[in-house]
C-alpha cells in the first residue's frame, strides 16, 4: 500500500524522517556547543556558533517554491527530493571528521554546521510538503505531536549519546560523525521503498509510472507566485507571519541563560548539560503529545498560548529567586521542564500554520511560516550575549520571559476560519482577476505567451475552490 492508502506507513516514514532531522541537530546544538562551552567560551560566542545551524533554515523560503514546481512527478511529488537531501547531509558530516580540533576555528565550525543544515533545510521543506500531501486534516493535529516527539528523540537522545560517546573516546568526535553517517543511510531506506501514491515508481527507471499528471504548478513559478499573493492577502496569514518571526526570541535567550549559570556558578561539564537535556526528552514528548492532542479538541490557540505562558512565568520564577539556583534541584528541573513547556506551544504553532497554509502553494505557504520560525530563533541567539552583557543572567530570565508572551497578543487577531470564509475567498479572487488584466495589458504585445493561459487556470481553481466552500 501506498502513503496515501496507509495510515501506519505515512506516520511511520514522517516521524522517521524527522528523527533524521533530529540526530544531527541534537549532536551539533547540545553535543558539540555545550562540549564549546566547556572548553571555555562565552555563552554569546556558542550562541553564535549555534545560530550557523539554525540560518539555513531560512533558505526554505526558496526550497519551497523549487520543490512546488520542479520534481521527478513519476516517483512522487516529494521522494526525489527527500532522498536526494538524506544523501547529502551524510555526506555534508564528512566535512567535520576534516577538524583535528574543532574550539581553535569558530568560524569554520559554524560553516561546517551551515553547509550541513542546507540540506538538512531541504529534507525537513520536502518532508513537511509531503505531511501537507497525504495527511488528511483529522491527523494534522495528532502527527504534528507525534512527528514533533520524533524529531525530538534523535535530538535529544543523540545530544547525550554522542557527549558520552566523545567524553569515553577522549574527545575524539570521528565515532560520533560515523554513527550519524549510518544511521541517516539506515533511514533513507523508507522513502526509497514506499511510494506515495498508487501508480507511481520507485525510481526514474523503474517501470510503471503510466498514467500521472503533472500539477500545472510544477515549472510554472508564475501560477504559484499568484497562489502565494493570495494565500497572505488575508489579515490571518499576514498577522501570524509576524508572530512566527517573534515567538522564539524569548526562548532562545532563557535557554543560553541557563547553560552559562550552569557552567559559571556550578561548574557542569558538557556531559551534564547534555544529561539535562537528554533527560528532558521524555517530558518533552510527553507533552508535546499532549499538545497535539489538545490542539485537536481545545484549539490550536488556546494551546499555543497555555505553553508559552507556562515557559515564561517558568522565567519569572527563575529570575525572582536567584538563591534557587544554587540548589541541588532547581538548574536540573528548569533545564527538563522548560523545553516540553515550549513543546506544547511549538506542536501548536505547527498546526496552527498547518491549518491556514492554503491555495495550489499550500506547501510552499507552510514552509514560509516554518522559515520565519528558524529565523526568529536565528534572531535570538544572535542576541543572547548582547542581553547578557546588558542584564546578568539572572535578570535575562525577565527579558525572556516577556519577548515569550508579548507576541501571544497577536494571536487575538488570528481567524482561522478565514482561510474558509467564501466571502473572503471570493474578495482574493477578485484582486486576481485585477492583476490578471493588468499581466494581459503588460502582455498584449505577446499574444503567444503561455502564462496568461495560467492566469486563466488559477482563476478557474481558486473558483472551483469557492464553489466547493459553499
């Protein structure tokens, strides 16, 4: 059976995928930045290093659109590029084992960690456009948890995995890197062996493949540039834009707080910042199961909102009782219980933008919501030192906490029946047909032009779309 005829297969593949994602970014952004900041830089310097992992992600903004209209369409809509990515970020790993000593050059570190994330940005466009393909709306909620919990066991397992492996090998990094290597190989398999839908091929010279029509969007950038002028012309799509590209600023900077109170005040090795984390995994699929769940039955907003208020009055007691912190208890609880607080609010934005990403380029509308997100966290690890030097790292809790609910306010002028509103359709439908005819007057002198059929085509779709609303 394909993807789309099962329901076991599409949740197995999506949540292997995302541990894919997983392993690396655990051992670049809890393995080797806390094993930096045990060898003595700032937590502003590994910061930065950090954000290298992180500032590809942004270029999802252009995987999208070049993954919604250009694919091999015989193996699938999305397979071809999710096997080409796997590829390469195990290959892009080869690039460390090239670093005898990787605390004498930041800089080349942290293009080390880029050149892996582009791909690693192309697999999670490619993997998140095939989520948006074959889950029907009633899973949405449930597979962000489970797809979200996924990703968090190869990021959090891996981290502490990997710190305890380099700390038993003497600081040698090769035995992690070549485990990722095979680990990455062993989960390609799954998207080389199940097809998408029924009468496609495994591979461009497998046999079969008759009878699938290609999108009219695929090599047609102009058709899905119209689609994404509609899809953010409503108030909704705009106003959560904004708050994508703010929401992680608060929890970037209570995360590198917390590291540089550990190291300084207590004296924690890499390995046990990377304990912490590893043991705040099993809270942190818990409830970002939980939050999958109740984002289905009390509401997406009302779920973002519990989770990142919960984060910051976390700060706010963090801040409030500095002596706290030098108990046996409280830097372990906070280090545990903080990511999973941002997991309910994370499984929630997830499927709040999942659920307003609409037109023919509804992958590319989602992947834009999930660009901004990186680069709002891009954003506040380029801060942390600066809020350091500025506050203390106590205080910084305070200005965590209030950058985590400041955007929640933005959430009030967010509709997402608009997304379904024939009234609003119909008002996106008439500014297409205004810029169609001004895209006709501009082409006149062309009357072979193929676009304006396009034009013509979108039109035709988005008032099918319309009639179906009603």
């Amino acid at each position: 059976m394909t993807l789309v005829e099962s329901r076991p297969k599409r949740l197995t593949i999506l949540c292997a995928l995302y541990i894919a994602q997983g392993i690396p970014w655990g051992f670049m952004d809890i393995t080797l930045v806390n094993y930096l900041i045990d060898s003595g830089i700032t937590v502003g310097e590994a910061a930065i290093v950090a954000s290298f992992i992180l500032l590809p992600w942004a270029f999802k903004l252009i995987w999208a659109p070049l993954i919604d209209t250009m694919t091999i369409r015989s193996m699938g809509r999305r397979r071809c590029w999710i096997i080409g990515a796997q590829v390469m970020m195990a290959v892009t790993l080869i690039g460390i084992l090239m670093v005898p000593d990787i605390t004498k050059d930041l800089t080349m570190l942290g293009w080390m960690f880029f050149t892996h994330n582009v791909f690693a940005s192309l697999q999670d466009v490619s993997t998140d456009a095939l989520a948006v393909d074959i889950l029907p709306s009633e899973e949405q909620g449930q597979a962000n948890g489970m797809m979200w919990a996924s990703k968090l066991v190869g990021y959090g397992g891996g981290g502490y995995l990997f710190a305890e492996l380099i700390r038993n090998s003497g600081g040698s990094i090769q035995v992690a890197v070549l485990i990722q290597i095979a680990l990455l190989g062993v989960i390609m398999i799954l998207p080389m062996l199940w097809l998408e839908r029924p009468g496609e091929k495994r591979f461009p010279w497998s046999p079969g493949g008759e009878g699938i029509v290609k999108e009219k969007n695929y090599g047609n950038p102009r058709v899905l540039g119209l689609n994404m002028v509609i899809a953010f012309s409503l108030r909704t799509t705009f106003i959560f834009l904004v708050f994508t590209l703010l929401h992680n600023l608060g929890p970037e900077i209570g995360k590198f707080m917390a590291k540089g109170i550990c190291k300084d005040s207590l004296d924690w090795t890499h390995v046990e910042l990377s304990r912490a984390r590893f043991l705040a995994m099993g809270p942190e699929i818990a409830l970002a199961l939980l939050g999958g769940f109740l984002s289905h039955h009390w509401g997406r907003r009302t779920i973002l909102i519990i989770g990142m208020s919960s984060y910051a009055m976390l700060n706010i007691f963090a801040a409030a009782m500095p002596d706290i912190w030098m108990t046996s208890w409280f830097p372990t609880a906070y280090l545990i219980l903080s990511p999973g607080l941002i997991a309910v609010g994370s499984v929630a934005f997830l499927s709040m933008a999942m659920r307003i990403s609409w037109t023919q380029a509804v992958g590319t509308v989602f992947t834009t919501y999930m660009a901004l997100s990186n680069v709002s966290a891009v954003l506040g690890k380029r801060i942390v030192g600066t809020v350091e030097e500025a506050f203390g790292y106590q205080s910084s809790f305070y200005v965590s906490a209030a950058m985590s609910v400041l955007p929640l306010f933005l959430l009030l002028l967010v509709r997402t029946s608009q997304v379904d509103d024939p009234i609003l359709i119909d008002e996106a439908i008439r500014d297409l047909a205004s810029t169609a005819q001004d895209l006709e007057a501009v082409n006149a002198e062309d009357p072979d032009d193929e676009d304006d059929e396009d034009i013509s085509l979108l039109e035709q779709r988005v008032q099918e779309d319309l009639e179906k609303s009603e």
